[in-house]
C-alpha cells in the first residue's frame, strides 16, 4: 500500500473517524478544523493537527496543503465554506480533492469546481448496509 499524505479539512462526526482511520492505516495525516475544541479533541489522534480557517487561502498556502496527495472536505452545514474550501484545494494544485455533500445543489456545485470524488455519508452508508442485509455473507461492499 502506497504511503499517502492527507489533508481532512473539518472534524465533525465524518471528518474525525475518517482521519482516524487513515492514520491507523499508517498514513499521514494533517486534520484541520477552525473548533479549537475538535482540535484538541483529535491532537493526540492524528500527525499533525491545526486550528485554522480552511476558506483562507493565504493559511492553506502557509500549511503547505498543495504538497498533500489527498485532500477531504468534511465541512457539511456550511456550504459556503465548503465551496470556498474546494476551489481554493483545486486552485492550490491538490492532485485529488475529495468533499461531501449535504444535497444534490451542493453536489453539482463541488462537481463544477472540478472535485474528484463526492460523497454522500448518509446517503452512501443506506446504500451499502441495504447491500449488506440482502447479502449478509458480502462483508464489505
Ligand atoms: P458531521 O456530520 O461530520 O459532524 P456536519 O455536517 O455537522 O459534520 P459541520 O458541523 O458543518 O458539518 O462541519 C464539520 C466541521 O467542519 C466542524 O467541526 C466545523 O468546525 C468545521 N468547519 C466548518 N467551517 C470550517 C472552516 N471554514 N475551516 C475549518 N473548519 C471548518
């Protein structure tokens, strides 16, 4: 497995158990919330973790973002800021941008701005535990 920096922007409920998980994977990660809180919640949890606002683009530029392979927009209630988020990661020169969407406005909007991957937790999650009741035995899907 390839060793791959990642950048998750907002550590909600998604953003902290996706960026943990990454780390247990043994990658690198950098977790990025403007919540002093959720920062200190997951400081001992991930590689590097930082408190700033992540629509700024002189602090992503002084984080060094563009350097990262990956990077995830978990930032769900204000679309706002995801947006600015997404364009600011793609404009910066980040090779995959990955962000998720609270509707399908949102969606077609990250689509347009050139986002890789968009991804639906909730909506995503009753597809796959759909899958996995009909076949119990299909242990990931
Ligand atoms: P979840 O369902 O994953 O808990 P959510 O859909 O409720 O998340 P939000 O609460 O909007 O999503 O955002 C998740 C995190 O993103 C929060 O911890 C919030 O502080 C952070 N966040 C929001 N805007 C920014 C920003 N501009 N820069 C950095 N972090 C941000």
């Amino acid at each position: 497995m390839a060793f791959i920096q990642y950048a998750v922007i907002g550590l909600g409920r998604f953003g902290s158990s996706l960026s943990q998980e990454l780390t247990q994977l043994g990658h690198e990660v950098l977790g990025i919330d403007r919540d002093e809180e959720k920062v200190d919640e997951m400081s001992d949890k991930l590689t590097h973790t930082v408190v700033a606002d992540a629509t700024d683009e002189e602090v992503l530029r002084s984080l060094g973002v563009r350097n990262f392979d990956c990077a995830v927009v978990a930032i769900g209630d204000n679309i706002q800021a995801s947006i600015m988020a997404a364009i600011l990661l793609k404009e910066l020169g980040v090779k995959t941008v990955v962000a998720k969407a609270l509707t399908d406005q949102h969606a077609k909007v990250l689509e347009k701005i050139g986002v890789d991957r968009i991804i639906f937790p909730e909506r995503d999650m009753g597809v796959r535990v759909a899958h996995q009741l009909v076949s119990p035995n299909l242990l990931d899907y």
